[in-house]
C-alpha cells in the first residue's frame, strides 16, 4: 500500500480560480518535474505553490525515509478560503464592494508504483 504525504496551505491571499491555474500544470507529474514546471511558470501563484510541494517533498524524505526521484503528486486542488469584504466609496453616497478572496491548496505525493 503507498502512503500518502498531504500538506496544506492555508488562507494564501489569492482567489482559486487563480491558483488552479499554476496547479492544473502539475498534476499527475513526478516531484521533479513538477518543481522545474513551477519554477519557470510565470503566475504569481507559482511560488507559493513550488514551496508548498517541495516541504512536502522533504518532509516525505525526511519523516518516511522516501525518495524523491520516486514521488508523483498524486493530487493537488484548491478550495475557496474566506472573502473578506470590502469597500470603498463613490460619488453620490454610494459605495463600491470589493470582494478580497483567499484559497486552500492542499497536495497529496504518493510514491510511484
């Protein structure tokens, strides 16, 4: 049975429509390649998300003795996080809102079989 590596990012500042762009890009690759893709995607989206993979990748390596070379991200998605709401105002009493939206990026690795 292949063990499963999740890690989590939590409340990350930006909307999920945004962040499952960079993150459709990696799906089903191995760890290594995944990074290299990351690393040269340009989105704002895409540090975050490089980071997110490689702690889990170390602490794959670290805690469960697994190696890297052998590791896939098995599953990758992003849930909608808070929205704060916000405003600000406009002519004639009346003010405008805008809807600032944060998102989950949650990674499974799963070594390759």
């Amino acid at each position: 049975m292949a063990q499963d590596i999740t890690a989590k990012l939590r409340n990350y500042g930006v909307s999920a429509q945004k962040v499952r762009l960079v993150i459709n890009l990696v799906r089903g690759k191995s760890v290594n390649d995944a990074l290299n893709i990351l690393k040269f995607t340009n989105k704002v989206s895409a540090e975050p998300v490089y980071k997110l993979i490689a702690s889990a990748a170390a602490n794959a390596e670290e805690n469960f003795g697994m190696d890297r070379n052998d590791m896939v991200v098995h599953s990758i998605f992003c849930d909608e996080g808070a929205t704060r709401k916000w405003r600000y105002f406009g002519a004639r009493g009346r003010f405008k809102p805008i809807l600032r939206r944060s998102s989950h990026v949650t990674v499974v690795l799963r070594e390759r079989e």
